[in-house]
C-alpha cells in the first residue's frame, strides 16, 4: 500500500514542476525584467518534475515487485568435469 503514497506525491511533484515551468515561461514572455531570475527558478522546476518522475518510477518498480511469486531458490547441480588425461610428454599435442 505504501506505493500508492510514493505514486501519489510523483504525480504531485510532477504537476507541480509542470506549473512552475508554465509560469516561468508565462513570467517571461510578459515581461523581460526577470531575464536573469526566471532561468534560476526554472532550474529548481526542473528538478522537482523529475524527482517526481523518479518517485513513479520507484513506485512502479514496488508495485511489481510486490506481485512477484515468492519461491525458494532452486538448488544448482554441480556438474561433474571429465578426468583429464595426464600428459606423457610436455609436448604431447
């Protein structure tokens, strides 16, 4: 059930990193007072929308893990070498 929670604040940081950069360019094109203060806030949207990205991708990853078959390992069968011939001669080919 906790993946829903992690699911749910990505979508919100996803939105919300989305509404800042809407703003930002809107503040932008209205008026060029903010030339060097709009690409300093797009930066931290930015990062926002892709923590949020980055939280649905952790919650995708715990749903699917969570419907996973539990099975114990299967035990791996040693196989048996072949005797190697010893060799009569260094240069036996």
């Amino acid at each position: 059930m906790r993946y829903w929670i992690r699911e749910l604040m990505g979508w919100f940081l996803v939105g919300v990193g989305l509404y800042v950069m809407i703003i930002c360019v809107g503040d932008l094109l209205s008026t060029k007072e903010h030339i060097l203060t709009v690409p300093m806030v797009a930066v931290i949207a930015i990062m926002i929308f892709r923590g949020g990205i980055h939280l649905l991708k952790v919650a995708v990853a715990a749903r699917l893990a969570s419907q996973l078959p539990v099975e114990p390992p299967k035990p791996v069968k040693q196989r048996a070498e072949p005797a190697r011939k010893p060799a009569a001669t260094p240069w036996d080919w």
